[in-house]
DNA sequence: TTGACAGGCAAGTAACTACTTGCCTATGGT
DNA sequence: ACCATAGGCAAGTAGTTACTTGCCTGTCAA
C-alpha cells in the first residue's frame, strides 16, 4: 500500500477517482491524457490499477466488457494511525 | 515524502524514532538491529535518514561529533488531505 | 597529541519497477 | 455471423533504488 502511493501517477490516478468514481479503464486512460496532460499508454495505466487493487486502493468489478474502478481510500487511515501527526519536539526550520 | 514512506526500513526506523526520539545514528543502528531485527549497516541506515531528511520527515542537528534525529510527522497529513479517508460508494469485500 | 569513536563521501553491484511491444480473449452491436 | 471495442497476458528493456565496500574527516578523552 505505501509502495502504490509511491508513484506520482498513481497518486493521479487515485484524484482522477476521487473527483469521478466509477470509471472503465479507457475512461481512465482518455482523462489521464487530456486533463492531467499523462501520456500513458492503456497497459502502464492497466498495470497501475492492478498495484492499486492489490493495496486495496481499488477495487473493480466486471460489468459485461466493461471493468469498473473505484477507489477506496480506507487503506491510507494506517498511516495516521501508525505515525499520528503531530509538532515535532524542537523547532526545526 | 511519498516515497520516503515506501521503504519498510524506513517506516520502521520512523517507528523507532516516534517511540523514542532525538537519537543518533549509531543508536538507531543498534535499536534496529535488536529490536526490530534488522541487520542493516551504518551506511544504509545513514542513506534512509537522508532520504527521510529530504521528505521533511527526520530533522537532525549537530552536537559535537553526535548528529541527533528528530521526527516529524506533520508532512504525512497531505495524504490525509488529499485523499480523504470515507468508505467507497458501493459494498465491496 | 594520539587514538578511539561518530559520522561522511563515493563508486560499484544487484534487485526492483515502470513501461513498452506484440499478441490474445471476450463481449456486444449491427 | 462478423467485426469493432474493452480488456488481459507475458516477455523484454531501461531506469531507479537499496545496499555494500573502502576510505576519509572531524571530535573528544586520556
């Protein structure tokens, strides 16, 4: 899971679904290129979605030929919960 | 930042300093290797706190020939802020 | 002042990861 | 039935990253 928020597309991938839930792949892929000007070809992005599923970021479910995703952000509570954030114990610049 | 946290070595030496802060490096070496099981050199160890240093997420000052680290975890909150957690639209396992 | 201790620098290596390329399967519209 | 569409599989490649090795610098105590 820290390892699927690691790469920068990704984490594009992850505000694509969260300001619009529920997409196909080619969906993915189409607004990927135009909005956030990625030019990832449809398996890199396949690929990026299967991480992402695997760390329970994503889950997808078949709908005839089409596969839709969406996001789950629930993982990402670990990282508040393992490290609470909170000031340092010194100032530091 | 993203990718400081995708190292298991690293969330374990961030471990380690939120349980006991301000060490150095000789201290961290030897905190990891016996309580958590590492068996991680010097170097290596030095190299993660320098990449946790350029994530914003360690701190260090110099005291004499001691170099103490400081945690900070307030970087971790973007991730909370930009992707909020809330469960996913539809039930899934 | 000399030696032990804390840490730094830099090149090399091995493993991993993102991405591409080419081909294949399956579903649905006409 | 047929073809276009949505997606999957797998091997290969280039770039990244974690780690090691060897040597060097600076600080303090005796």
């Amino acid at each position: 899971m820290f390892k699927a928020v690691a790469d920068e597309t990704r984490r594009i991938i992850l505000d694509e679904l969260l300001e619009r839930d529920e997409q196909t792949l080619f969906e993915l892929c189409t607004r990927l290129t135009m909005k956030h000007g990625l030019s990832s070809t449809r398996q890199a992005v396949s690929q990026h979605l299967e991480v992402l599923e695997d760390a329970g970021l994503v889950h997808s479910e078949r709908h005839g030929r089409y596969k839709i995703h969406t996001i789950d952000t629930r993982p990402l509570a670990q990282i508040a919960e393992r490290w609470p954030v909170r000031p340092p114990r010194e100032d530091m610049p």
